[in-house]
C-alpha cells in the first residue's frame, strides 16, 4: 500500500519551481545539480519544525523565530539539521517584513548539510508557493492518469492477440521504458521483452526478488504491497536500495531477513524519524543497512525461552535498484508461482500502476493454461470430445473418487462470478453454470461443507462411469435441500437393506415396466413427492413450480399408472421402483 504520509498526487520537481516565472524563487545554498521532489509546500516559523513535518517538504519562513544572537552560535546548524533529519526537501526563506536579506549563517548552514535554500522576494506570498505547488501536481498528476489510462488501453489489446503472453510483456517493456521477464515456477524464464537487457548483475537481482515474491509452495500467505517510486527504504554500499511497504510498519529486505533468523540472531535494526537524533546533534538519523546485523538494542534479552518467531508474510510485490537500474518484481495471482519482473533506468510516476495492470492480465494467461493441472484439464476434455469414455481420461484429473455437488445461489445471480467463487469454495476448476444451477465435479477426498449464500446438494462418492448417475443423485439432492430449506443435503449412503435380496436385474426390469407409462417429467414429480411424504407445498419448492401444477401432476401419475397413490402399499412399491429404476 502507498505510504499513508505521501498525499496521492506525483510530486513536483524543485526544477519546475525555480522555472516559475511569476514566483520570482532563486536558489542561493545548496547542491546546485540536486533537484529534490516537493511533496507538499509548509510554512512555519517554529524554531523546532521537527515534530510538524512528514518528509518531502518545501518549508517556508519569514525567520520570525529567529533570535537576535542567532548568528553568533549554533542555532541555524541546529535548526538546519532538524530539517534535513524530518525529511525536508526544500527551504524557503521570505524577504521582509522581518528580514531584508537572507541570514549569512543560515545559507552556510543549508550549504554545510545538503538542504537546497531558496529566496522567496517580497512580491510572492507563500499561499502563492504553496498553489503553484498544487497546480503543477495537479498536472502531473492528469498526465499520469493519461499515461496510465492509455498502458491499459494498450496492454488489454496486446492479452487478445494471438502470443498474448510475450505481447503483454513487449507492450509493458515499451511503456516502461526498460525490460520484461516471465518467470516460472522454477525460476526460469518463459519470455522477455525490451530493447536493451539489463546488465548480468541487475538481471542477478530481479531473478532474486523474483524468489522474495514467489509463495513458497505455491500458497505463500498473501500481503498486498506497493512500492513507487522512492519512499524510505534499506540501502547498501553497492547503492542498491529495497522497499517493501505493508498495512503495517514498512518491510525492507534485511527486517524480511531477521524474522526468519534463528532465535538467538540479534535482529537488524531499522531506524524510524522516532530515532532521529535530538535537537543540537546536527547529523540527521540514517536508516539501518540491508546488510547490517546491529542489535536492536546495545544488551539485547536472549531468546532462547521465547518461541520461534512466526514466518514473515509472503509480499505480492517488491521494489530494489542496482546500479541505477530500477527493479520490480509481481507475484501473479495464480498463485502457481509465476512472476513479473520489470527493470527500467528510471521510475516515472504510474510505473507501479502499469505494472499491476500487466501482472493481472499475465495471472489470468497464465493461470489456467499454463499450469501442468489446467494443460491435464485440457487434454481430458479433447479426449472425450475425441470420443473417450469417462473412465479412461479420469485419471488426467488426479482423483478416483468423485462427488457431484449441485449449487444455487440464495440471493446472488446466478451468473459465472458466482460459479467460479462455488468452484473455488469447493477446490475444483471443474465448473458447469446452467440456467439456474452451478453443477462441480470435486474430488471425494475433500468432503463439501455448507457455504454461506448457497444451497447445495451432493451426491454420493462415485467414480467416472458413475458419474451420470452421480449427477442425478446431486440434482436431487439439491431439491431435497431447497424444499426442506437446509443448506446442503447429501445423497444416503447405501446400506443392507431388503432390496439386497432381490435379484438386481429381475428389479429392475419390473421398474422400468411398473415406471413406463409415465414421461420423464412425472417421473421426476412423482420421486420428489413421495421423498417428501407427500407434501404439496415442499415439491412445489423443491421442482419450482406451483402447487396446483404438483397436484394435477401425482393426478395424472396416479391415472396413467392405474393405483391410488394414497395407499401405503403402492407409495412404497413405487419408491422401490423408482430406487431401481435410476440407472
């Protein structure tokens, strides 16, 4: 997530300030190349601005709080230093009413630690800095939203072309102005795309941060990360710098490293503007190393009777730089293990939002296809469209047993977002969406539960020549359910019973025969009644209809078969009939 102190706008370069015209600002102190990002413009005059900055600042005085004697002592090294210690990008210093020039020691200051000092004339108030602030983010901030609008555009028409994966990848290196690599499960690359390849130790990196966001075992725990552009991170003397940014505190590489340490390791230490050094020090705090290994604390407590920390989040994405080469890897949310990585010599503002775009067109091509269960889903369809009997392609699917499991959404459409979400519930990509029912085919070993919005029915564990039968035993399950409003009904198990000692053939011809005057769907009226003791009402549920058509229905059953339905005798003679009669 974006660090809630940075307001979601791109910040404005120093550059574009001083080229005001109608401002007047001129720089007099300060690295004359550095051009700091202005994240907001800030006017105070407290001798100690420390505890009322964020960071990123341009921070405007009339030096009110100036003292007379200032000069003469080390109040603008100690005020300098605060500022440089928050975090602040700029100052800003206002000619009149209360001084006519800027005070030499303080410009010997700005110069001495760094901080870029700019003259505010007399005409220009600092509401009217602080508007053209927001007026050149405003535009940035258009021209980003244009920018990334059009990536969408483009990269949703490179997903539907006939290479969509290498296509997506070639579009995005385009628009990011670096390269693209598809990662495998396994680490190795399944495309690429960009003009110039990164060198061999950014091309090191990407491949190792890649393994940073790849679920360990394919289902790492999920936390949704975003890191662009700079924001505060852990930093090398190779000069590489890496970010990962949680809901929570910010994450770098070694904090990452030390939650998963032995107990006993000393944790690295990362320092936090709590930990910037006190008023009259003069150094500003410096963040902990990637590769640092100082104690948290100078006599650390031994962890030896403490229990093992838990493993630390698996980030979905995570940024890092390498000679000045940008590096950004995605995780893709097909959770097989593919990752995005991304390297470019610059990070422009929507890169990050670019990059997301791409990762999820790449989780959905990768997903499903890609993956070694979807390429076995797909060759067990084309068998049995060739003609293969369900038994010799079940295999392909990785189970022997199967359940048949019937759903309808209680209030929910019952559309394909609902029947991926029972798909997913269930664990199965094996999905049918009908009219109004969602049928999935799970493996037996994981044993359907109820779910909240659905009502389902589920058949007995079956293998793939029962299958047929299988599917029948769920769809009447799921009206058993429905007219008895429970949740989820499942299909009775067989036990002994007495029509184990009939003949199964002899049985079930005298079914066929008994059930042969009646249609399909009297049959179907006639089973659902008699399940339900008779009752009007729960059959007009459970079949959807209304219950005078139940009525003229068991009618014309009890017509056509020529016996009075409410005989005992005859209801179960029938049920036995209609047991053996389901084929």
């Amino acid at each position: 997530m974006p660090d809630p102190a940075v307001p979601p706008t791109p910040p404005v370069p120093l550059s574009a300030l001083l080229a005001r015209e109608d401002l007047g600002l001129r720089r007099i102190a300060g690295p004359p190349d550095a051009d700091p990002a202005i994240h907001w413009a800030h006017t105070s005059e407290m001798a100690d601005p420390y505890p009322y900055l964020l960071g990123g600042e341009l921070l405007l005085t009339a030096g009110v709080h100036i003292p007379e004697a200032a000069g003469s002592g080390t109040y603008f090294d100690d005020y300098v230093s605060r500022i440089v210690a928050a975090g602040g990008a700029a100052l800003g210093f206002g000619l009149a009413p209360v001084h006519d020039t800027v005070p030499r020691a303080l410009v010997a200051a700005c110069d001495a630690y760094g901080l870029p000092l700019l003259e505010v004339p007399p005409r220009t108030t600092f509401s009217g800095v602080a508007r053209a602030v927001w007026q050149l983010m405003a535009r940035a901030r258009h021209a980003e939203l244009r920018r990334v609008t059009e990536a969408q555009q483009s990269l949703a028409a490179a997903a539907s072309r006939p290479d969509p994966v290498r296509a997506v990848l070639r579009q995005l290196a385009q628009r990011v102005g670096g390269w693209a690599v598809l990662y495998g499960p396994e680490g190795a690359v399944i495309g690429e795309a960009g003009r110039e390849a990164p060198g061999d130790a950014a091309r090191v990196a990407l491949a190792g941060l890649a393994g940073v966001v790849r679920p360990v075992g394919g289902a790492g725990a999920a936390t949704t990360v975003a890191t662009a552009g700079g924001g505060a991170g852990a930093s090398d003397a190779s000069g590489s710098v890496t970010t990962w940014q949680t809901s929570g505190p910010e994450v770098t590489r070694a904090a990452a490293l030390d939650a998963g340490r032995a107990p006993g390791r000393p944790a690295t230490r990362h320092t936090t503007r709590s930990e910037a050094p006190p008023l009259g020090l003069g150094a500003p705090g410096t963040t902990g190393s990637r590769a640092s290994s100082a104690p948290a604390s100078p006599s650390p407590a031994p962890l030896s009777s403490a229990a093992p920390p838990p493993a630390p989040p698996t980030p979905t994405s995570a940024t890092d730089t390498i000679a000045g080469t940008h590096l950004a890897a995605y995780a893709l949310g097909a959770g097989q293990g593919f990752v995005l990585g991304v390297a470019a010599p610059r990070r422009d503002p929507g890169d990050h939002t670019i990059a997301s775009v791409a990762a999820v067109l790449l989780s959905l091509l990768t997903g499903e296809h890609q993956s070694g269960s979807g390429a076995a889903r797909s060759s067990a369809l084309v068998r049995l469209l060739l003609g293969a009997e369900p038994q010799a392609v079940a295999p392909l699917l990785g189970a022997d047993r199967w359940v048949v499991v019937h759903g309808r959404p209680d209030a929910q459409p019952c559309d394909s977002v609902a029947a991926s979400a029972l798909g997913a519930a269930l664990g199965s990509p094996l999905v049918d969406l009908a009219r109004d029912v969602v049928r999935v085919l799970a493996p037996a070993d994981r044993e359907p539960a109820p779910l909240p919005g659905w009502t389902l029915g589920v058949s007995a564990p079956a293998s793939a020549a029962e299958w047929p039968a299988a599917d029948a035993q769920a769809a009447r399950a799921l009206s058993r359910a429905r007219a008895t409003r429970t949740p989820l009904f499942r299909h009775g198990t067989h036990r002994p019973a007495l029509t184990d000692l009939l003949c199964v053939d002899e049985a079930e011809s005298h079914a066929r025969a008994l059930l042969a005057p009646l249609t399909p769907p009297l049959t179907e009226t006639l089973r659902t009644w008699l399940s339900l003791h008779g009752s009007w009402d729960r059959t007009a549920v459970a079949l959807s209809v209304h219950r005078n058509t139940v009525r003229q229905r068991i009618a014309r059953c009890a017509a056509l078969l020529g016996t009075d339905l409410d005989d005992p005798d005859v209801r179960m003679e029938l049920w036995f009939a209609l047991r053996h009669g389901e084929g």
